[in-house]
C-alpha cells in the first residue's frame, strides 16, 4: 500500500521563547556535563581519538555489573514480575536495604523510614520538593552537584557556599554556621561529586552538631533545618579515607536527616535505576505520595534483584570492593600521570583521590585561555583529554579546577593519553 502524501506540520516556536511556558521551564539551565558530553560523542564520530573522563558513568566495557545482579534481574522477569512495584518499593528490598544500613552503617531505622525510587536523582528532587517553600533557604556547598537546579526546580532560595581545596572542596562547620540560621535544608554530598574527596568523621560531626543547635534554638513549634545527605558513592569511597554518616556520629540530628543512596555506583549500575532514600518516617511518607504522582519508581525486576544482593551484606560489600578496585586503580594511573607532569614543571596541580569515580585537578591555563571554558576546549581539541570544569558544579568560571572521571576508561587509556596532554601543556606554557 503506497503512503499518502502528508503535509509537514508546522511547529514554529513563539514569537518569544518564553511564550505559553512557565517561567520556571523557560528560566532553566540545562546540564553542563550532558552538553559536553555530547561534544566528545561528536569528536567519536568524527574518528577523533578522546580519553573521556567527562561523564559520572561507567562503560560495560570496563565495568560490568554484578553477574548476582543480572542473573536477579532475568529470574524476575522470567516469574513474570513485570507490573507496577509499591509506590514505595517492593518490601523484600525495603527490609534488606534497612538491614543492610544496621549492619553495616550501625544505623537502626523502622520499615516506614524505607522509601525505593527510580535512582538517586528522583529522591533529592522529593526531598526539595517535599521540604522546601518557595522562597526558602537551602544552602549547600560548590562544587557540588545539581544543588543549584533543583534548588532552582523548586524555587527555593540558593546559598551557595564556596569551599576550598585544601579541605577537598569539602564544607567545614565554620564555613556554613553563619548561613543556617533561617535555613531549611543543608545538603552534602561524601564522597563527594565533583571532587573524589570525603568527610574526615570530626568535620562531619561538628556539622551535624551545627544542625542541632540550630533546631534546637528555633524550638518545637518552628520549622526545623532538614540535612539531605547524599552518599550514593559510600561504597567506592577508598580505604584510606572511610565513610561517616551524621547519624552515627551525632545520633540526636537524626530526626532531620535525609540519606540519598542507591546501586548506581556502589554496582556499576547506572542504568538499573534503583536508588533509596532512608528518612524520618513522616518525611519519606509525603515523599512517598510526591514520586507516585510522576511514577518515579524503580523498574520492579530490578527492585527484586537488588533485595538479592543487599539481602546478604557479605556478598554486596564484596562486589562493591570490585568495582572500588576498578576504580582505584584506573584513579591511581591518572594520580601518576598528573604527578609526572607536575614534576616536570607543566602547569597542573591535583588532589590525591579519596573515593567516588572522581580525580580534582587544575591546569593553570587561565593567561592563554581566559578562563574554565576555554581551558577545557584546548585540551579538548589539542590533545584529546575531555573533562569538566567545576563552574558546572556551581563554583566560578574562572578558577581552573576540572572533574575527571574514569568510569569509562582503561588504565591503558590513560597512560596513552599523557603524551599528547604533556605536549599541549607545553605549548600552552611556552
């Protein structure tokens, strides 16, 4: 059957961007990370050679996910577990990722304190959504990831508070004391995205006795300070450097603390979309009602396989210490390639890595390039080493400090990649 011609439609934009949508959409800033990405995709398909440690991901190439955990996910679908999961997650994963969090964690939360989602990313943008006003203060640290879109997405007020390498870029309590009176949530991230490093457990501690005094100050009848606190990496961080929880270190912050977890990272498992948020029981309930109204859960063959893995502790600590190892020695080939170029006098600087996917380093590159951007464009094109700048994590445009990750790369990768990044650095010193 031949197809009758039909006419285009024509779908041209309004006169104004901001015609027929809201404020909100039109105000909004899309990814930074996602748009060079794309970037580096375009180079791939252009033949060019490019290490990319631009994306938080991972490669299958490199990083397979637990052979527990597709192995899970297929007996589920094969028993036909294919229908909507509870809004608030299947329970065989809600008991495990609370016995898991006693065991491992020390931390003893109730049942109702369990809420599943569709990754990480859904859980902090109830948490927003569910906690914060119009017009109210969140405050978090930059660099940091994504703080200031969903603080934006909600239309809080944004205070954003700049950190300092010497501390791994990590907030110290002295840092955020002076912007918590009147504030309703603090978020932190550790490990931290962008910069690999994490809480030592007396910085961690005197912040979350900060976020006590503060409730207790403002008594029982006023609206508490809310700690959101994001440890999807706490299962990579690296051995010498050990996860802390506030929980377990100052037990009494507990009824206005948030964790944000998930496989994402901990399993290679970005893809998968499971992600928890473990909360004071009538928080994660309106949480809870805010993800099912846009059906943001997690797939439930997933949800099943995941209870699997977290259902014998031994077992998921075991594959997570995989895939640390991966990472640590893909981190540690980078930490030698910057060290030899450091000591042959070019222009970079970088902090040891702590955890998470992530090396911070700084080419000094501002006289030549003017700033982040420009920075990151000539070692892009000049030799092929794709990063992102920390202005994408909130912080300003002009410090030349950059992200790389190596989720996505070899250890073979990345000692190629020295030569052509030693030659560019030369040229633009010279």
């Amino acid at each position: 059957m031949s197809a009758t011609p039909v006419a285009p439609l024509d779908l041209a934009a309004p006169a104004a961007p901001h015609d027929g949508l809201g404020r909100m959409a039109t105000s909004l800033v899309g990814s930074e990370i996602l748009r060079i990405a794309a970037e580096v995709r375009a180079l791939h398909e252009q033949g060019r050679s490019v290490l990319n440690l631009t994306v938080g991901d991972f490669s299958a190439r490199q990083f397979r996910i637990p052979a527990e955990l597709e192995s899970g996910i297929a007996r589920a679908l094969a028993a036909g577990q294919t229908n909507y999961p509870p809004a608030d997650g299947v329970a065989e994963l809600r008991h495990a990722v609370r016995e898991f969090y006693r065991q491992t964690l020390a931390l003893d939360y109730p049942l109702e304190a369990v809420l599943v989602a569709g990754g990480a990313r859904p859980v902090i943008w109830a948490v927003y959504q569910a906690i914060l006003e119009p017009g109210e203060t969140v405050v978090y640290p930059v660099p940091s990831w994504n703080n200031n879109h969903y603080a934006h997405l909600t239309g809080a007020r944004a205070v954003a508070v700049e950190t300092r390498p010497e501390n791994g870029f990590l907030p110290t309590a002295e840092e955020l004391a002076p912007h918590l009176p009147g504030a309703t949530l603090l978020a932190l991230n550790s490990p931290l995205n962008p910069a690999g490093s994490g809480f030592r457990a007396s910085a961690l501690e005197a912040i979350a006795r900060l976020v006590v005094a503060e409730n207790r100050r403002r008594g029982p009848r006023a609206k508490p300070l809310y700690l959101l606190y994001d440890q999807i990496y706490w299962l990579v961080a690296a051995a010498d450097a050990p996860h802390a929880t506030p929980v377990a270190l100052v037990p009494e912050v507990a009824p206005w603390t948030v964790f944000v977890d998930g496989i994402s990272k901990a399993f290679a498992a970005t893809g998968l979309r499971v992600g928890w948020a473990v909360a004071p029981p009538f928080l994660a309930a309106r949480m809870r009602d805010l993800l099912g109204h846009v059906g943001a859960w997690a797939p439930k063959p997933e949800q099943i396989a995941t209870a699997g893995v977290l259902a014998d502790p031994p077992l998921a600590l075991a594959l997570a210490a995989t895939v640390r190892d991966g990472i640590n020695v893909r981190l540690a080939a980078l930490d030698r390639a910057l060290s030899a170029l450091a000591a042959a006098g070019l222009p970079v600087a970088h902090l040891p890595p702590a955890g998470a996917l992530y090396l911070s380093a700084r080419f000094d590159l501002l006289a030549r390039c003017g700033d982040n951007d420009g920075i990151r464009r000539y070692l892009l094109e000049e030799a092929g080493f794709a990063i992102v700048p920390f202005h994408a994590f909130g912080t300003r445009p002009d410090n030349a400090w950059f992200r790389l990750s190596v989720g996505a790369v070899g250890v073979d990768e990345i000692e190629a990649a020295s030569a052509p990044l030693a030659e560019a650095l030369r040229r633009a010193a010279s």
